[in-house]
C-alpha cells in the first residue's frame, strides 16, 4: 500500500458500511439466538427473560439464570417441528434432484451455441427470476386451478378423463420449486460448461470414443464443480421456502419455513420460531462449510 | 461455427418455454373479459381500468415505490463503499467478518433476515412503518451491490488510477475523476437490480412492516391467498412489465461497460 497512513475519509469508507451489517445484520442475529433461549410469555415483547441493563451486575446474573434451552427440547420432541424439518430437506433434496436432470441439458445446449446467441439466452434465462417470485407462484395457481388451462390440455389431449387437483398437492410445490429455481441451475452449470476444452472431446473422438462416452467419462465429471455449486445454491434457499409451499401447497404438512411464519405471525410463540431459525441455519451452515472445503481443496490441487 | 444438434436445440427450446409460457398465461388472462378468471370472454383492458378505482391498492403502489428508490439509493452508496473497502483496501482489522456479512445475506433464507430484523426492531422499541422495511431491504440488497460493483472494480485497469496519483492527484479527486466514472455503469446496474428486488419483496416486508406502509407485495398476497383474482392478474402483468424493462435497461448498461472498460484491459 502507497498510503499506510489512511486519511479520515478512508477509515469512513470501511467504517459506514461495516457498522450497518454490524448493526441490522449480526447483531439481529445475536438477538436471535438469545430469543430462542427465552420462555414464552404473555406480555410485549412477548418473552421472558428480558435483558435489563439498568439493574447492573444482579440484571445480567438474573437474565442467564432464565435462559434455557426448553425450546430446542421441544423441537426435538414435538411431531410438527421434527416433521416440518424432515419435509423441508426432503423436499429441497427431491427438487434439487429434478432440478439438476431439467437444468444440465438447458445448460449444455447454451454452452453448445454461437457466442453471441449465448449471451441473449442467459439473459433469458435470468429475466424471470427478477420479476417476483410471488407473481410467478401466482402465474402458476393460475395455470393449476381445476378447469385452468393444464387440466384442459390435460383434457384434450385425452391423458386423463376426470380433471385431477394440482393445487395444495406436493407435485405443485415441486412444479412450483422447479419452476422459481431452475436459473440458480443452469448458470453455475453454464460457466462450467462453457469453459471445457473442447480439444479434449476432439482427442476422445479421435481415439474411437463414441460420444455418449466421451459425455459420460469427460463432460460430466468436469462440470462437477458448476452441479456442486448448482446443488447448493438451489438446496440451500429450497429448504427455507415460504411463498411456494404457501400458495400452491396444503396446509396440513408446512414446510420450515411456513413453520416459522405460523409460530410467528399466527401462535405468537417467538422463542419457538426463534429456535427452528436457529436450527434451520445450523442445517444450512454445513453445506456451505463443506462446499468451501471442497472449493478450495480443488485450488489447491490445481 | 459450432453445429447446435437437434437434440441440444430441444432442450433449449423446452427449458424456455417452460420459463416464459406461465408469464405469458398470467399477460393473457389479464386481458380476458370475462370475470371468471378461466372462461375466456374475449380481449378487453377492464381489469386495468378497474385499478385506477382502487384506493389502497394505489397507496401500496406509492409506498412500494418510494421504498424501492429509497432502499436502492442507500443500498448502492452503502454495497459501493463496502466494496471499494474490499478491493482497494487491502488487509483491515476485521476484514473477514466484514466479507462473511456481505456474503451470508444472499445465501439467508429470507424468512429468517426478516425475523431477525423484526427482534431486533422490537428489542429498541422503534416504531414499525415505512423506516423499518425500508432499513431492512437496504440490508439485503447492499450485498446485491457490494457483488456487482466489487467484479468490476476488480476487473479495470488500476494504472489508470496510479497515473492520476502520479500526475498529483489527490486519492478523492482521483477517485472522482478516474475510478467512479469507470464504475459508474456496473452502479447503475446494480442500482436498478435493487430497485427491482425492493419492489418485489414480499417475506422481508411483511416481518418489519408496520401500521400504514402496506407495500404492493403484501397486499397482493393477501388477495391471492384467497384465490385467482382477474384485477390481481392486471397488477401483476405490470409489476412483470416494469421489472422487465430495468433489468432489460440495466443489462445493456452492463454491457456497455464491459464494452468501455475492454480497451483498458486490451493495452
């Protein structure tokens, strides 16, 4: 560095931005992580104990004294918690699954075309996702409905005699899913794809090496990298879902998420939420740490 | 020229269609006449007509709307500090917690960025409304900027700068001078994506939202939970429209950058 000595205006530029996350990202956090070791109460806020620093050292010994970790024992013993979770990563797995089969075609045939013709289709592919997801799900309860128009071409194409019911079934959560996050797939998969030395498809063609194999024994695995960062960057949001599982799915399984906005919004039970949030970031966290192992166990062999 | 096979042109076709087809029912349905949202009556704009009558639905589109500027002006301000601290700075106390904070938000289900930000509203007894949602998106989205800006940043020519500093040119002149009108498209950009993800955010706003600032987002969702609604299709074909034509607008001006910043990296 030219300027060891930085000027006030410098230590501003680091310090505004740094003391926001500090303060509406961390420390909410924090608050968190503390609520879920509160009882529930009927009271505003509705918890207990509450941190209070005006009665000093005897406050601070008080409010540890309260905290406990009831509510993590009740998720581990009430059904619809345990199920909640249980349905969630099934779910996210599931999808994840469907989206990668759909995602690695779309995704190959875009590294396939003309340069100029690959920059047109990955804006389309990314237009959609910043139009609301709401409004997309919306399209969809449109398209779903009993005599919306897939039942009618259902109908007309005599695959089925009787309308069925796609609304508040897990298959509309998964078309639903499939649909939202099918752009978080294709394009880790395309950057890969995209980068393959085409001389070494050239090398196992001359060599005899019919093409379904060159794909199966080259392509594939190298384009691992962009379906592990596929998988993740589709199975870790999937697994917290709200508006999906919501407005296309039915009520009498909730996914996490929705869990998280009932205790909330609905029982008022703020320690409970609280608590699934902290469990739901456990369940996330891991991925992500073994994704930057295998990240960077890769640089390092290369 | 590579040859696209038959196979490969399937695909593409398919995996567009099936991205595109549900936008152009809802644009559809929108025109449709009759009030029963799946019986077609034939075209007419009466839905569109009708949303001029609704009061409320009005006044969430105005708060969406102030929200949206306010929380993309101060999220670019705030993503393009934070990531001028990140690529220029070198090594500072608490960098890597600086970068894990700017990273977590986009990978945060966002059920829990607003439960967070709700406790934390509620433990220093701020009042709900417009304020709070608005602090809220800008969390989220100055991350958005802080990728965007850093990758160009990254990505120009720095003897352009030291050139400036030689000549005499004091770091902020320079930076007025030199830096910010190179970043100034991959600003722009991410200013609009913002703008474009304040406007749509529907699980964020309804944690932190208060009395009186009912955005568009949540008055939708309250409508369509109930059920398909045809003014609900009208609202939403605009919302798609309005998205469409920013990230159109801010995609060219990406490129455009690209296009400028090319000739620096040539040399």
């Amino acid at each position: 560095m030219k300027h060891p000595e930085r000027s006030a205006l410098e230590r501003l530029v680091v310090r505004v931005p740094f003391a926001w996350l500090l303060a509406f990202f961390l420390v909410p956090f924090l608050i968190v992580l503390k609520i879920s070791l509160s009882q529930t109460a009927i009271a505003q806020p509705p918890y207990t104990p509450v941190l209070d620093l005006a009665a000093g050292w005897h406050g601070l010994i008080a409010f540890f004294g309260g905290l406990s970790i009831d509510n993590y024992v009740l998720l581990g013993s009430d059904p619809i918690y345990l199920l909640s979770n249980v349905k969630s990563v099934e779910i996210a797995a599931f999808a994840t699954l469907i989206l990668l089969v759909i995602g690695y075609p779309v995704a190959y045939a875009i590294a396939r075309t003309p340069r100029r013709v690959q920059a047109v289709l990955v804006l389309l592919t990314v237009l959609p996702f910043w139009t609301s997801q709401l409004i997309r799900i919306y399209a969809w309860m449109n398209i779903l409905q009993r005599d919306g128009p897939f039942n009618d071409l259902l109908m007309t194409l005599a695959i089925v005699k009787e309308p069925p019911a796609w609304l508040s079934t897990d298959t509309a959560i998964y078309i639903g899913i499939v649909y939202s996050y099918l752009p978080f797939m294709v394009l880790p998969l395309y950057a890969t794809l995209e980068k393959l030395d085409e001389s070494l498809l050239e090398a196992a063609a001359d060599l005899g090496c019919p093409r379904w194999k060159t794909f199966w024994l080259v392509t594939l695995p190298l384009s691992s990298p962009g379906m592990i960062a596929g998988v993740l960057l589709c199975f870790i949001p999937i697994v917290g879902e709200f508006v999906v599982p919501d407005l296309l799915g039915g009520s009498q399984s909730p996914m996490i998420g929705q869990t998280i906005w009932l205790e909330f919004f609905g029982n008022k039970d703020w320690p409970a939420a609280s608590a699934v949030a902290v469990v739901l970031v456990c369940l996330l966290v891991t991925p992500i740490v073994i994704y930057q192992n295998q990240a960077t166990r890769v640089v390092g062999r290369e | 020229m590579r040859k696209v096979s038959a196979l490969n042109l399937g695909a593409l076709a398919l995996g567009i269609a099936f991205l595109y087809l549900p936008i152009a029912v809802l644009v559809i349905f929108s025109f449709n006449a009759s009030r029963l949202v799946t019986v077609w009556g034939g075209w007419s704009t009466r839905w569109y007509a009708e949303l001029l009558n609704d009061a409320p639905l009005l006044e969430s589109a105005f708060i969406s709307l102030r929200l949206a500027l306010t929380s993309a002006t101060i999220a670019t301000l705030l993503g393009t500090l934070a990531a001028l601290a990140l690529v220029r700075f070198g090594r500072f106390r608490g960098r890597l917690l600086f970068a894990a904070m700017i990273y977590a938000p986009l990978v945060m289900p966002e059920v829990i960025t607003g439960l967070s930000l709700l406790l934390l509203f509620v433990a220093v007894a701020a009042d709900r409304g417009f304020w709070t949602v608005a602090i809220a998106h800008t969390t989220m989205a100055m991350c958005f900027v802080t990728v965007i800006v850093q990758s160009r940043l990254a990505d120009f020519d720095s003897t352009l700068e030291e050139a400036a500093m030689d000549l005499g040119a004091p770091p902020l002149r320079t930076f007025v001078s030199v830096t910010l009108p190179l970043i100034f498209p991959a600003i722009a950009a991410a200013w609009m994506l913002t703008f474009a993800l304040s406007l749509d955010d529907l699980v964020i706003a309804s944690f932190t939202t208060g009395p009186g600032a009912t955005t568009l987002p949540i008055r939708i969702y309250s409508e369509v939970r109930l059920g398909v609604k045809p003014e609900m299709n009208a609202v939403c074909s605009i919302m798609v429209g309005v998205v469409g034509v920013a990230v159109v607008a801010a995609s060219l001006l990406a490129k455009l950058a690209g296009a400028r910043g090319a000739p620096a990296r040539a040399r």
